[in-house]
C-alpha cells in the first residue's frame, strides 16, 4: 500500500507572510500553526509529516522541526540541503527520515532532482553523518537511471523521483505520457537494485491514479495541492479525500 506523507510547507509560507518578524513573541496568535496542521493531517490518516528546513528559513524554521518531533505520532521526513547549518539540526533532531535535495535561493519551491554525480563526495559525505545517527536517507532526483546509480553507490537506502516533469506536461497528452513512462522506467530500474523508491513534486488531486497506474510507489510527498484544498475543505478532508484517492 502506498504511504502518504502530507509537506506541510505551504502553511508555514502562509504564517511568514504575517508573522515573521514575532514568532518568539508569546502573546502574539501566530497562525497558521504549521503543528497544528500537521497534527490534523496525522488524524485525517497521512503517514508522515514532510517538512523542509531550507538554509535562509523563508518558511519552516527551526523551531518548527523540534515541535514535530515532539508532537507528532507518525514519521517526520526532513528535506534539507546539504547545508552544514541545517545538518547541525538534523543530527540534533534526529528524524526519522531525512530526503537530500537542491537548494536554489531564487527558487519559489524545488525545480528538479539533486545532481548526485555532481555533487557526489558532498552528498555522501552528508548522508554518511545522518545514517550514522539512524536516520534513513533518502535522495530527491530526476528519474535518470545514471542518477540512480550514482544515489545506490553512495549507499542510501531511498530515492524520491522528482515528477515535477509529468505534472508539468498535463494538457500536453503526449508530453506527458512521454514523463509518465520515464518515471515507471527509472522506479522499475531503482526496485531492480534495490532501492525504495518514493515520488513528490506537483502531485494532485488529477494526476495521483495515472501515476501510480504506473508504479507502485512506496510513498508520496504531497504538499501544495493539500494544502490549497485544506482552504476549502480543512485539512482533515483535504488529506482524507487525497489518501482515498491513492488506495482507490
């Protein structure tokens, strides 16, 4: 069965807007509570919470991944850049999971998979850190069987495919199905050596069932499009309806 981890990301994007400059002032109501959403999506039935701590903070802080791994009863997934700073957090958080991903500054959210061949003794030598402290590891990349590769070398035990191509190509039929068999191509490669393979980026309420018709991912992270739908519905039903859509 497919797990679902709910990003709470977004919501924490939505208190910034606010609440910036007095999140350590008590008397203050600071909302949206992103642990608060969190909290709510555990209920609704997700199987982790994701939260990613990027290097200047622009959404979640640090703050916020202490108050997960207190309150929350499932898993917390941690995405991070190979930062030293955010890797001081880490290790001193301990989450259960940790997923490696590309930092750009300019960026409104991640744009593509990690350049692991690139970035390899970077890469590795972050991920040694984290697995030496029990976390499990996890590589955010393209579906490209040479990224693959180079992610099983460096021995973490999970890749999360980034999808953000197929969402993108949507209205485009034939884009499209072009992204959809590359992305079953690169998981059916990366089972074939052993690894978990997770997916995340631009996954909806429209495009869940194509996408797992056409591999039985291990988990998905799914931010955004909750996220937007919790401002009509709630979060409980947002995450409800989303997790009825992937065992459907």
């Amino acid at each position: 069965m497919t797990k679902l981890g709910v990003n709470i990301d977004h919501s924490a994007t939505l208190r910034q807007a606010r609440y910036r400059e007095c999140l350590d002032n008590k008397e203050v109501i600071i909302e949206p509570n992103p642990i608060e959403i969190a909290l709510l999506a555990e209920k609704a039935g997700a199987d982790s919470i994701t939260a990613h701590l990027r290097e200047d903070r622009r959404h979640i802080v640090d703050a916020d991944i202490y108050a997960l791994r207190e309150k929350i009863t499932t898993k917390l997934n941690l995405e991070m850049a190979c930062n030293e700073n955010v890797l001081n957090v880490a290790l001193d958080v301990v989450p259960d999971y940790v997923c490696l991903v590309p930092e750009n500054r300019a960026e409104v959210t991640t744009e593509g998979g990690l350049d692991v061949i690139t970035n390899y003794d970077k890469t590795k030598k972050v991920s040694d850190a984290l697995t030496e402290k029990g976390v499990v590891v996890s590589i955010f990349i393209d579906p490209d069987e040479k990224q693959i590769e180079y992610a099983k070398k460096m021995n973490a035990p999970v890749i999360e495919l980034h999808t953000g191509a197929y969402a993108n190509a949507w209205g485009n039929k034939q884009k499209r199905l072009i992204e959809l068999e590359r992305l079953k191509r690169a998981a059916e490669f990366a089972k074939s050596i052993g690894l978990t393979v997770n997916s995340g980026h631009g996954i909806n309420y429209q495009n869940v069932k194509e996408l797992l018709g056409a591999f039985n991912f291990n988990e998905l992270n799914i931010g955004h499009t909750i996220i937007c739908r919790s401002l009509v519905v709630g979060i409980e039903k947002a995450v409800a309806e989303m997790k009825s859509l992937i065992n459907g």
